[in-house]
C-alpha cells in the first residue's frame, strides 16, 4: 500500500492522477476498436477479392465497403451532440462499444456483400468515439497532462489500426473477423467503473456529483482541493447556459468560436487530403505497385507499426514542445515524403525510367508519411477538440468538424482510384503533398498556443478583440 501511495503521489505531483489515466485510457478502447473497424477493409478486400472467398466482389464492391463505413460515421457524428448532452459521457461511449459490437456481428454472419455493406455503416456510427472519448479525456484531465491524456485516444486509434493489419495478414478471414470482438469486450469491462465528466454534472445541475467526481479525479478527500476549480468549471458551465444565443448561432457570430471552427476545419479536412486512410485502404496495392522485395502484405504491417511508434513519440512530447512546432513539423515531413512517392512513380510509369535501384523509395517515402502524420497531423486536431470550445458548442463543432471530415474521407477512399487513372498515381500524391501544407497554415495562423493553459483561459484568448488605443494597437496575445 505504501508503494501504491508514493506512486499516485507521483502522478500527482504532475498533475494528474491514476483515475484520470485509467479512465482515458478505458476511453481510448473505444479509439482502437473504431480503428480495426476502419482497418479491416484494408485485411478483407484482398482476401474477398481472392478466388478462396465465399463472398466475391468486385473492384467497385470493394471501394464500397472501404468506403461506406464514412457514412455511418456521419451519421454518428450527426447525433453525437444530442446524446452527450442528454446521456452524458460515459453513457455515450458505451453506445460507441455498442455499435461495434453489432458491426462486428454482422460481419460475422454475412453471407452476402449486401451484408458487409451494412455492417460497414454501422460499424462505422462508432466513429463518433473521436467526439466522445476526446472530450471525455479532455474535460477529466488536468491541465498539466490534458495534452497527453488527449494524445492517448490517437496512440490507441494507431494501435487498433496495427492489430487488425497485423491479424489479417497472418490469421484467416473467419478468425480475424471473430478477433473484432477483443477491444470492445474489454473496453465494457473497464469503462463501468470509470467516473463520468464532472463537466456533464455541472451541466445537469448535479453539482454535488461533480464535486464528488473531481474530488476522486484529484485523488483527495478535502473538499476544499478541489473547490476552485469546480468554481471555475460552474462558472464557464453557467456562462455557457446563460447565453441566450443558440448553439449554431454561436458557431459564427462568437469571434473565438469561428475562428476555432474554422481552424479545426482546415486541420479536419487536411488530415484525409493528406492521404492517410488511402495509404492504409489501398497500401498493398500501392507497393505492389512498387515492386519492393518486401511482400506488400509485409510492409503494411511495418508501416502500421511505425504509424504506433510515432504515437508513442506524439504523446511524450505534445505537452512539453506545444502543439504548434509539432504541427508545422508534421506537415512538412509529411509533405516531403509525398513528393517523394510521386517522384518515384512519376520516374517508372510517366517517364518510363528503370526505378530498380529505389524500388524501396515508395515504401521509405509512406513509412516517413506514416510517422510524421501521426506525430502532429492525427493528434493535434484531436487534442484541439478538447481544448478550443466553449462547454456549449464543444460537441456541436467537433460534431461537424468530423462530419466534414467523414465525407473527404468517403470521396478520397471512392476517388483515389479513378483519380489516379486520369491524373495518374503520381499526380494524387503530389495534390495529396500540396494539401498536407496548407490547412496547418491557415490553423497556426487563427489558433493560438494551448499548451499549458486552462481550457478557460484558451476562450479568454480566443475572444480577444484588437483594440485601437489613441496613440497604439494592443498586443496580440502571446503565443507559448
């Protein structure tokens, strides 16, 4: 007993506790069972494609079922606001279990590609795990470690991605659809003795739950540890309720509110522009296509490890370097390696150059993309969810954001194959190298550093306006 208190001590003294891990982390299972919903399209196709399959598809088919799982997401995400608010947070995460667990039935079942078509979508209604388990993560935290809390939900998306790749390329079609069924069943078992936000008690006028809840997030039975902030959050709980304008009014007529939808926008959307979740949908292809030594079935799996390990670096690192710098450096890297690519395939099939000395380019080229992504472009948008809304119109704008998000994400899936054939492979990459660059611009630009900073205290900044002394311009905010 003494160890455990010397290391919850530990954890405390920076700014968190044990409960506030484990309950991101139970959380973020919901992250990781999302992506081996979205990954297993990237182990089946092939399989389904092949002349062993007992469901036979087409090309077509195939970019159906890749890409349908976008529809549900919208549809997630279109009632994501109105079940957080109602259920709360816990609840809705055990909805997110719920519907994956139904895909994964399904899946199971089918005897037709009708079937997998269904299950496809809703499957893909637990996407809305990117809303919930963000804001869960972020509203539990402190401020100290709220950043790398956040980054955990990604590290964990990252992790479901690798093991659904990893199973479908060693195990059958039929184990690895049964082995869907892993994350969420621990995920129910772990997330019933977690606390709910004491943001949603606030919000419900259950004030002495959330006192409560922050006094077990802190880890302390002194009510007054924890006193000033639940004043803090009641306040911006009561401001937020207080505001007669709507929801949807707030979005364009608040000035930190716009500028934080449109920044988070911009990061949403370039995140599948970069090419990503094409990358991770038709990755065998694209290296078949480079006539690498390594079987491509090899070298997606290397390159989802790499895409985990990246993760690991992100989570360390966003609260001391700050989200900025890791941005910038992410859609540089990211850019860079895209370019690459398409100079490789530019060089064999435009050109008709003999590229058998850097056959390996294409696969270092995506393994570089792979890292650099996932150390700034997939997590900073994500912490960004938590960190930059106002308690009123948080699940509302992230709802959105990654509804927009889910449609560039069912036309790049639809669209990367027939836009390769017309401005052919090179060409996509390279739009796909120009996108990288130009969402974190505009988003570093509008969006100031929350690093370090109260979730308060970054709408404070945000709503600043410039005034206009007699004889000066006030300072803009400093950015950390």
């Amino acid at each position: 007993m003494k160890n455990a208190a010397i290391v919850e001590k530990a954890y405390v003294s920076k700014g968190g506790t044990l409960l506030q891990y484990a309950a991101a982390i139970s959380a973020s299972l919901t992250m990781a069972g999302t992506a081996t919903c979205i990954a297993w399209s990237t182990a089946a196709i092939p399989h389904l494609k092949s002349e062993k399959s007992k469901i036979p598809i087409s090309d077509i088919q195939g970019s159906l079922i890749a890409s349908l799982n976008y529809v549900g997401m919208i549809v997630g995400f279109t009632f994501s606001p109105f079940l957080m608010d109602r259920l709360g947070r816990k609840y809705s995460l055990l909805l997110v279990g719920l519907s994956q667990v139904a895909g994964w039935t399904l899946i199971n079942l089918s005897k037709s590609v009708h079937g997998l078509y269904i299950a496809r979508i809703i499957s893909g209604i637990s996407d809305f795990s990117f809303i919930v388990a963000m804001i869960y993560a972020g509203e539990i935290a402190d401020k100290k470690i709220r950043g790398t809390l956040s980054s955990i939900q990604i590290l964990s998306f990252s992790l479901g991605i690798f093991y659904m790749i990893t199973i479908g390329a060693f195990l059958p079609y039929e184990t690895m659809n049964k082995l869907g069924f892993i994350i969420p069943s621990i995920f129910f078992l772990t997330i019933l003795f977690m606390p709910e936000s004491p943001y949603f008690y606030l919000i419900q006028g259950r004030d002495e739950e959330a006192m409560k809840t922050l006094m077990k997030l802190r880890n302390t039975n002194n009510k007054e540890d924890v006193k000033l902030d639940l004043e803090r959050m009641k306040k911006a709980v009561l401001e937020s309720q207080e505001n007669k304008k709507s929801s949807f009014r707030e979005l364009y007529s608040v000035r930190g509110t716009r500028r934080s939808l449109i920044a988070l926008m911009c990061l949403k959307i370039t995140k599948q522009l970069s090419g990503i979740t094409a990358i991770v949908v038709y990755g065998q292809e694209i290296l078949n296509k480079s006539e690498f030594y390594l079987g491509s079935e090899y070298s997606i799996v290397i390159l989802t490890a790499g895409k985990v390990i990246a993760g690991l670096i992100a989570t360390s690192l966003i609260d001391i370097l700050g989200r900025k710098s890791i941005l910038l450096f992410s859609a540089l890297g990211t850019s860079v390696a895209l370019i690459a690519v398409g100079v490789f395939f530019f060089l064999k099939m435009y050109l008709g150059i003999d590229v058998s000395s850097i056959t390996w380019l294409p696969f270092a080229g995506l393994m570089t993309h792979v890292i650099t992504f996932s150390i700034g472009l997939a997590h900073v948008p994500a912490v960004f969810v938590g960190e930059v809304f106002s308690i009123k119109v948080k699940v509302l704008a992230a709802a959105i954001a990654l509804t927009a998000e889910a449609f560039v994400g069912f036309i790049v899936i639809l669209g990367f194959a027939p836009m390769s054939k017309i401005v052919g492979i090179y060409g996509t990459f390279w739009f796909f190298a120009i996108m990288c660059i130009l969402g974190p611009i505009v988003s570093n630009c509008i969006v100031p550093e929350t690093k370090g900073k109260y979730l308060e205290d970054i709408q404070a900044i945000l709503n600043i306006k410039k005034k206009k002394k007699s004889n000066e311009t006030v300072s803009k905010p400093l950015l950390v």
